[in-house]
C-alpha cells in the first residue's frame, strides 16, 4: 500500500504544471468530448508507466545491492530539482487532431510522457518498492488526479494555481522519499 499511496502522491504533486498537464490543457481547448480525453489520458498513462515500471524493477534486478538505494536515492534527488525547471507549453495543432479526441489524447499523451518527469519518477519508484502493479496503478491515478480536473475545469483551474508552490512541493517530496530510501537503505 505504500508503493501505491507513494506512487499517487508523487505523480499527483510532480504532474501540477509539466507538460502533459499543459497538453490537457491544449486538448480541452480543441476537443469538446471531455471523457474521450480523459480515457485516452488512463490508456497511455497504463501503457507507459507499465513500461516504466516495469524497466525499474528490472534494472533493480542486476544492480548490486549495495548500491540499490544510493542509485535510487540519488535519482529521487535529480527528479528533485528537474521539477524545479518549469515545461514549455508546445500548443501547436496537431495532425492527429483529425482523429478524434480519443485517439489524438492517446497518441500525444504517450508521447509526451516519454522521457517526462513521472516517467522517470514512475521508474525510480517501481525500483525502489519492487511493486510494479501498485506503483503503475498510484502513477495513473496520481496523473488522473492532476490532469481530469484539468481538462473539465480547463483555464479557470490554470488561472488559479499557484505552479511555483506545487514545484518547490513536489521537489520537498521526491528530497524526502531519497531521505527515506537512504535512511531504509543503511539499516538494512
């Protein structure tokens, strides 16, 4: 359970103003279907922190033990400060747009989220709790919770949201979990 609660707060926290909740954003502003965006949100998150999870625990497999949580603790650290740096909002149309709202939510939802911070933060949980299903389903909810309210609240939800704070958050989280991951990590 705590892989899972972990794995929702962090992405939850990290995902207020990255690049993918900027892209909700976009979609909500070009597509009137709001749950068709909000579906193709949950199926690329499942698909791509799968994957990531799924990497994770894997890389844990031939990493030494000893170094385990040094590597882990010290990815939480990098994830840290990266979500100091604000994302760039790339709004340009897209020809997917062609396909609907489903479909066009799917595509560049996955693809933004290759290399993206909850990517790289779903990696890094999934090696440090060993639980690839628990983290997989925390991420997905924790980008659900940060992105539906995103798309059906769209701008006036965007106007209002202190992003600074919710970065200097979500950084003061991924420095406590690498706290943790080394105090955890030395006594065992």
């Amino acid at each position: 359970m705590e892989a899972f609660l972990s794995s929702t707060l962090a992405v939850a926290i990290a995902e207020i103003g990255d690049k993918t909740q900027l892209l909700s954003l976009f979609l909500a502003t070009r597509f009137t279907q709001r749950y068709a965006i909000i579906a193709g949100i949950l199926v690329a998150t499942v698909i791509n922190h799968a994957a990531s999870a799924w990497l994770g625990v894997f890389v844990m497999q031939w990493v030494p033990a000893q170094w385990g949580h040094w590597l882990i603790a010290g990815s939480f650290v990098l994830i840290a400060l990266w979500l100091l740096i604000p994302d760039k909002d790339d709004g340009a149309p897209s020809a997917l747009d062609r396909y609907g709202a489903f479909i066009a939510t799917t595509v560049l939802f996955f693809l933004a989220e290759i290399g993206d911070k909850t990517q790289i933060a779903t990696v890094v949980l999934a090696a440090h709790y060993g639980a690839t299903f628990w983290v997989v389903m925390g991420s997905t909810l924790g980008m659900l919770a940060a992105n539906v309210p995103v798309v059906l609240a769209g701008e006036w939800l965007m106007q209002r949201m202190p992003l600074r704070y919710a970065r200097w958050g979500a950084c003061a989280l991924f420095l406590v979990l690498a706290v943790v991951t080394l105090v955890n990590g030395s006594n065992g």
